[in-house]
C-alpha cells in the first residue's frame, strides 16, 4: 500500500454506508437491495452476485470493496470484506454474500482502505462484464490479514448457492451464470501503475464531467467585502464599504441545482460610534462602542457538474459554475463589546434580494460520493430594495 495525494475517503466511506440505499445517479444505477428479480430483469439491467471470505476476523474495519463501473468511473456497490461487527453469512468460514442490480456493462472488483492516508497501489483486483437480463456470480474475493495484505479471487459458488434462497427467494437461482475464473475468462488482474503513469481506464479524462451525485452537503469559509449603499449608510452614520466573514452550508442535488444559506457579518467605518463607562470588578474605565452588520442569507440556483482538470486515479483536479437568486435578512447595531447593561443601539437596514454568480475549483475524489476540498470565488449583486449594493467573496469549503 503507498501513501496517495488528497483523498479523503474516510469521510467519503461514512457517507457510504449512511447513503447506502442510495446510487451514484439520479435514477438509482444502484439498487442496495433485489426487490424483484423478474423486473430488474426486463428493464434491460443485470444482478451481480459477489461473495467475500478472510483468513481472519479483523477488530477494526481496514478494508472493503467497491464495485466500480468503468464507464462512469464511479462506483456502484460496496461489501465489507473482514469485519468482526457482523456475523459470518457462512458456517463455515468468515464470508459475506451480497447482490447487485447494476446496469449492463464492464465492471471492476477495486479494494478501497478506511485509512485516509492510504491506498492499494493496485486497487483494481478483478473485472467482470454483465449483459442485459444477466444473473452471474462474479466470484469470491479472499483477503489475507487484516486490510486485505495478499488477495485472491476464488469459486465458492456451492455455498453462496445454498444460502442464496434464504436471502432472495425470489431470485432464479437456476438461471444464475458462473463466472470463469483465470484461463479464457474475463476475470483478469489489473495491470500494475507507476507512480507517475495515467491510464484512461483507471481514472476520468481532462475536459469530460464527473459522473453525478445525488447529494451533497457543502459547509465552508468565506471572507471578502461589501457595499452599502449611501442612501441606507448615510442617515446611520456607518461608511459604505467593509470586510466580511461568512459561514456557508449547502446542498447539490444531482449536481446541478443547490440550496444554500449563509451567516455573517461585515465591519465597515462608523462615524456614529459612543464611549461609555463601564464599572465592572476592578476600576471603571471608558470603552468605544463596535459596529456590526449582519447578513444572513438563503438562495437557490442552478450549476454545472464537476469537469475534470488534471485527471489522476484517486482524485482530480475539478471544477464547476454556479448562479443563485437569494434573500437576504440585514440589521445592524453598536454596542460595548462584554457588557450586558451598557447602551446599545439597533438600527434597521432593508432586506433585500440579491443575484450571484462563481465557481468552484478544488481537488475531487473519483470514486462517488466525491469528496473535496474546494476553493470558491463569487459575485454577489443586490438587487433595488436591499441596503447593500454588491459583494465579493472567496472562501474553501469541504464537499461530503
């Protein structure tokens, strides 16, 4: 295993196996769970059924597998491979079973490591194809030690037969396909990489989308400036410019529309600002009065998916656009900062709507749901009844 460039896949896996019953489409390519077989069938996708068995019974989840469509480069399933939290499926060996309705075509058997800080130097163990209307049993992925150290592929499809009906009576396991391991199967080893070379079928190409996530959650700093306008900052006596600070949250859905909000402030001059007394523990003294304007926001706006950069096995530099129409909350007020009786003084703004316009640009794990780390950049213009004119912002923001 040797260490990869930024590939938060610990939160990525979390995600995983809270959004399990999700796919990586908007129109479920991943159904978690067979409902039934017959219909799977006749909408023109396949079932996949893969099975998992290890020398020993690991404390601590280290590893699991993924099913990875290579079309997509995303992946479509996940197993656990040799975890001590959840029985056996079988009598007489540590071993899951699962299956798959996935959509027609190639496949790869890829390990994946709950460490963030590792990965397999060649993840991808074994690949299948699937036709349309297909049942097949790709094989059984053996692990050795803890965090799958040596690998294999095996048939154990004797024993997976038997518990099959237990698990999915209404699959037809008489019209199941066993897969051929080695000799003119198509269960192949992957070829290995160097640490410098790309290869096409081992990760996303430059200048070509993302696959879609269903959703995404985006929380993120932003700091910038904004603009009063003299007609609301005037008669307070507070100037017309000023930094800000924000706190973002989101959601994207199918990665192209979202929904966000944002708290927080702006600190321009003040030409009204007070002193005042304060007698507190110790000797009274004399404190100035501080200024603050707060902005709370929410907005709804179309985007464009992810377009791949600079392409990579693990992860990818990306980038996307964005547009927003929002609604803004603005009031301001002085006061004397850690004092509770002292003067203050609240003042009305008006609230307002406001159109924004940015992008994103950050590194992106390949596999979905992709995680990032993404720096943003925005324009935001008030519209006629808003106290404030204009804003820019840039920030970071963690995609989950």
């Amino acid at each position: 295993m040797n260490r990869s460039p930024i590939d938060a896949r610990t939160a990525r896996v979390l995600l995983l196996v809270a959004l399990s019953g999700w796919g990586t489409g908007c129109q479920s390519v991943r159904e978690r769970r067979l409902l039934v077989t017959s219909d799977a069938l006749k909408s023109g996708k396949a079932i996949a059924i893969v099975s998992t068995s290890a020398n020993e019974a690991c404390r601590f989840n280290a590893a699991y597998l993924e099913i990875v469509d290579q079309r997509r480069m995303s992946g479509a399933a996940i197993m656990q491979l040799d975890t001590a939290s959840a029985k056996s499926d079988f009598s007489d060996r540590l071993g899951f079973f699962d299956a798959f309705v996935l959509q027609p075509g190639d496949y790869w058997l890829r390990l994946r490591s709950y460490n963030v800080s590792l990965s397999y130097r060649v993840p991808n163990v074994a690949s299948f194809h699937l036709n349309a209307g297909e049942i097949r049993y790709v094989g059984d992925l053996h692990v050795a030690g803890c965090g799958a150290l040596l690998v294999g592929m095996g048939d154990e499809w004797a024993s997976v037969r038997a518990a099959l009906p237990r698990r999915f009576p209404r699959l037809d396991v008489a019209a199941v396909t066993v897969q051929e391991m080695g000799g003119d199967g198509d269960v192949t080893p992957p070829a290995p990489l160097s640490s410098t070379q790309k290869s096409s079928e081992e990760g996303p190409e430059a200048f070509r989308f993302l696959p879609i996530d269903p959703v995404r959650f985006v929380l993120g700093l932003s700091s910038g400036a904004a603009w009063l306008k003299p007609s609301s900052a005037n008669p307070q006596g507070i100037g017309t410019v000023g930094p800000t600070f924000y706190v973002d949250v989101g959601l994207t859905f199918c990665d192209v529309a979202s929904v966000s909000a944002s708290f927080g402030a702006l600190f321009p001059s003040d030409r009204g600002s007070f002193d005042q007394v304060v007698v507190g523990d110790g000797a009274p003294y004399s404190a100035g009065s501080s200024l603050q304007i707060t902005n709370y926001s929410v907005a709804v706006g179309p985007r464009t998916p992810l377009l791949v950069l600079s392409p990579d096995v693990f992860s990818v530099w990306a980038a996307a656009l964005f547009a927003d129409y929002g609604w803004s909350r603005i009031a301001g007020n002085r006061f004397i900062e850690q004092c509770v009786d002292c003067r203050k003084e609240d003042f009305d703004l008006p609230d307002g709507t406001f159109v924004r316009i940015g992008a994103n640009i950050g590194r992106v794990s390949v596999s979905a749901p992709r995680v990032g780390f993404m720096f943003t950049i925005a324009y935001q213009r008030y519209l006629a009844r808003a106290a404030l004119a204009q804003e820019v912002r840039a920030g970071f923001a963690f995609w989950l």
